[in-house]
C-alpha cells in the first residue's frame, strides 16, 4: 500500500502539501485531480522517487513500479492500437529479448525467451489494447487510425489506454 502520514511537500517557498495523510490499498482505484499548479505532478514526483517529502513520512513498496500517462501530445503516424500495446513495457521488454535471442542463435536462450514472451501476454496484446481504446470511447473504425490523426484530447484518451497497459501487478498513476 501506498502511505502517507503528516506529508509536507514544497516547491520553493510555496507549500503544496501541508500535514496530508493517506493510505491507497492494492487494487483501489483513485483519481487525483486539480487546477494546474495545486501540486498534482510534484505529488507524483514523490511517488517515483524524483523528490522528497520535507516532513512527514510517506511509502510505497519497494516492489511497485509506477506507470504515467504522458503528458505530452504524441505526434506520430503509428497506429492507435499498436501505439497503445507500445505501453506494456514487460512485453516490450519480452519482444526485444525475443528478437536478440535469435540473433544470438543461443537456443536456450531463445527458449527462455519466448516463454517469457508468453508470460508477457503477447497472445492477448492486441485484444487487451482494443478493449482499453474502445472503453475509452474509440470507434472500432477507428483501432488502427494513425495517432496523429486524432484531436489532442483523443491523443490524451490513447496515453491513458498505454498506461493501463501495464500489467496488473504495476500501480497506474497520473
């Protein structure tokens, strides 16, 4: 769990967080939301490791591994649905060793890295993409349109489906 217990957070002489507590469980879902400059990214900036507390204590298992939603607008003529599998990094990571497995013609090697390819959920990656677009209001038309032709909130809606591609066991912020 994620725990925050009489944080303090500053940006210069501005105190963002004064005394705020908090436990987020595993498996609850929680937005955060904010005019521009209330401390939302220098909350987050705590959360990955960027940045310090200034009082209080806060922690997140060692384990947990955090996935953001960029903030900047894509501008790219890759597919949305192959753009969006791009956000799983653990099959990203599969596919690289895949490929350097078989340049390296090691056998062994490759059989590993296939099964880990597997395990990834390269098997579903495309399903798994889909389902995320179209719940976030996609037409199927629309699965493989290039990202650059969507509007800028669309393009927003596509950063979002590729961090919840993050496999399940990644906390999902942002």
């Amino acid at each position: 769990m994620i725990s925050l217990k009489n944080v303090v957070l500053r940006r210069g002489a501005k105190v963002l967080l004064d005394k705020a507590s908090a436990t987020l469980n595993p498996g609850e879902k929680v937005g955060l939301v904010g005019r521009n400059g209330a401390g939302k990214s220098t909350l987050f900036a705590l959360f990955n490791g960027t940045l310090h507390e200034d009082g209080g204590h806060f922690e997140l298992p060692t384990q947990w591994r955090l996935a953001q939603v960029a903030q900047d607008m894509p501008e790219t003529t890759q597919g949305a649905t192959d753009f969006v599998i791009e956000g799983d990094t653990v099959l990203v990571a599969a596919q690289a060793e895949v490929q350097s497995a078989n340049d390296s013609g090691d056998g062994e090697r490759m059989a590993t890295a296939y099964m880990h390819l597997y395990d990834a959920g390269e098997h579903d990656a495309r399903a798994r993409a889909q389902a995320l677009i179209l719940g976030l209001g996609f037409q199927v038309a629309e699965l493989d349109h290039p990202v650059n032709s969507f509007s800028g909130g669309w393009r927003m809606r596509l950063q979002l489906a590729r961090a919840l591609m993050c496999p399940s066991d990644l906390l999902h912020t942002h």
